[in-house]
C-alpha cells in the first residue's frame, strides 16, 4: 500500500496562516495551509491554539517577571489585574479554531480530522524548577490552568465539529521541561539566572 504524507504545518503558525500568507523570516511567506487540501485526502492532523493566544510570549514574560520573586506569582498577577485576560483570548479563539476545522471539511470531506493538543510543558504537579526554568513558583499551577483551558477548548471544539481530540497532555506527564535531556519531550530555555 503507498502512504503519501505532505507536512505543511509551520513554526509560528497561527489560526490566519491556514487559509492565508503566513510571512517568515527574511521577507519570505509560506502560502495558505488549506491548499494541501482536496477531496482525495484522508486523514488530516492539526495542533493550533498556542501560538494565536501568544502562548510563547506570554511564558516569556512570566520568566522576566519571575527574575526577583520565585515564591509569588507575578504573571498570573500581570495577565489578571484587569480580568482573565488569556481566558478571554482562549474564549475569542474558539471560534476560529471552529471555522478552521469547518474549512478542512469543507476542502477533504471525506478526511478523518484529528486535533493534536498540548503536551505536559511545566511539570503537572509541584512549584517547577526555578531557576533552571526561569518561572515563579506561584506561576507554575496558573500556566498548567492556562494550558488545561487551552486543550480543553480544542477537545470541545473538535467534539463539535466530528474531529478527534488527541490528548497529549496525560502521555508526556513526567517528561516536561525540567525533565534532563533525554527524558524531556520539551524544550525550553533553560538558562540559569543565577
């Protein structure tokens, strides 16, 4: 039996690069993802989400707010003294990860969707490993709720559109960050700040 694959995920993607431009670096862009896409195709694997709530930028700035107080939780207080500001980017999310999954049926109709969620980045129990990840220790449980949120929206959102949700969060516990290479199934910066 031939199996052919064609890989157009992107680095940085957003929910906006799959149906349109996605720039890269050096002036360079990478055309919309939905064209891979045709009746013919039959299994279609999708991870979004971390990117368009700025996943990354927000646990850059918990690492810089974290510098001077490891005991607090100086992010969780950053991204709520006005709210649930990353709950409401996971809630304005939803539905575009919706009209994704609506566009993917619409392009491969006859393709079994399957929405990859997010592995286990922090450890899943326990105040993490300041300083080798540079992240208060009151931040660690707030960024496991923003990520638990985050894969809890794309369970639902697959559910509803007939996708299957893979839970990738329960299989990688004991393998995040703080892991030593080797036993770690993600990467982070782990410099040292001392």
């Amino acid at each position: 039996m031939l199996f052919r694959s064609t890989d157009v995920s992107c680095a940085g993607a957003t929910t906006a690069a799959i149906a349109g431009v996605q720039p890269l670096p050096g002036g360079l862009t990478s055309g919309p993802q939905l064209d891979a896409l045709g009746p013919d195709v039959d299994l279609v694997t999708l991870g979004i989400g971390g990117n368009d709530i700025g996943f990354g930028p927000i646990t850059l700035t918990c690492a810089a707010l974290s510098l001077l107080p490891p005991f607090g939780a100086p992010c969780r207080h950053h991204f709520t003294r006005h709210g649930d500001e990353i709950g409401r980017r996971i809630d304005a999310l939803a539905p575009q990860v919706a009209a994704v999954l609506a566009a993917i049926r619409a392009r491969a109709p006859a393709a079994r969707i399957v929405v990859v969620g997010y592995p286990v980045i922090l450890p899943a129990a326990g105040p993490g490993c300041w300083p080798l990840m540079p992240i208060a220790m009151g931040d660690v449980a707030w960024l496991r709720g923003v990520e638990s949120r985050l894969n809890a929206m794309l369970a639902g959102e697959a559910a509803a559109a007939g996708a299957t949700f893979v839970d990738t969060y329960t299989s990688s516990v004991g393998h995040d960050v703080c892991e030593l290479p080797g036993r770690n199934w993600v990467e982070g910066d782990r410099k040292s700040v001392v």
